[in-house]
C-alpha cells in the first residue's frame, strides 16, 4: 500500500496576458474545473482568480503527473472557453507554461486564505499577475528567466 499527498497551488494565465474571465461568469469556469478535478480522482481545495489568471489549490492523484495535470485541465477548459466566447470574450487559450507549487498539509489552510482572497489582494493593493507570481517564485526559491513571467 503506497501513501500520499501531492497538494499543489497551481496558476495558470489566458494567452498573451489577455483578460477573459470575466466576474460574472467566473463560477462557470470554476464548476467545470471542480468536475474535471473530481473525473481525475484529484481534490480541488480552492480556486479562485482574476480575469487574467487563476489559482488552483488542489491535491493531484498520485498516478497523473503534474504536467499531464496542467495539459489535460488546459485542452478541457480551452474547449470549453472557446465553444462560449460570449461568456469568454478574447480567450485565445491558455499560456505555454503554469506554475505549480508545492506545500504540505500545515501550510494548505494559509495557501487557501491566499486564493480566497484574490480579489483584494489584486485590488487593493494593485498587485499584477506578473508581479504576484514573481514574489511566490522567489517565496518558494524557485529560480526564473524574467523574459518568461
């Protein structure tokens, strides 16, 4: 018998920076990315974003790998995005990379007080897409080419 748990905080950006996910239907896209989560035996803590980016805080199944993860959740959304654009206007696909973090049991609860706070976090203190991953980049030790952020 083989224990274990892989949980994740997984950000993925639109393509070219764009800005699809709009408030209102925001819920959509994250009730069918619960569903994909829960079809892939994988467990989605939380999720939550900004029209130019969103942050998954989920558990990933031990037998799917992280980039399989990210491609799969990638082509599923994108189909789904792309057959409603009125609901998804300019979304073009997803970026090239993600960024997938890693965090243990006694660190999820302040990772997920992260994502569910988003919004303020973006708001009020007008911190970019850009400028928040570079800080948990360099938070988690992650080394980066800036040409890439």
């Amino acid at each position: 018998m083989s224990y274990t748990k892989l949980i994740y905080h997984v950000i993925l950006r639109p393509h070219q920076g764009t800005a699809p996910i709009i408030e209102t239907h925001e819920r959509e896209l994250y009730a069918y990315i619960l569903g994909f989560c829960k079809q892939h035996n994988c467990k989605l803590y939380r999720i939550n974003g900004m029209p130019d980016h969103i942050h998954l805080l989920v558990s990933i199944h031990p037998s799917i790998s992280v980039s399989s993860f990210v491609h799969d959740l990638k082509l599923a959304t994108h189909r789904m995005m792309s057959a409603t654009p009125d609901r998804f206007p300019g979304f073009r696909g997803w970026e090239n990379g993600y960024c997938a973090l890693t965090y243990s049991e006694t660190e999820k609860e302040t990772v997920r007080q992260y994502i569910i706070r988003q919004k303020e976090h973006h708001n009020a203190h007008h911190v970019s897409a850009r400028d928040e991953l570079k800080a948990l980049l360099r938070e988690c030790g992650v080394e980066f080419d800036e040409r890439y952020i």
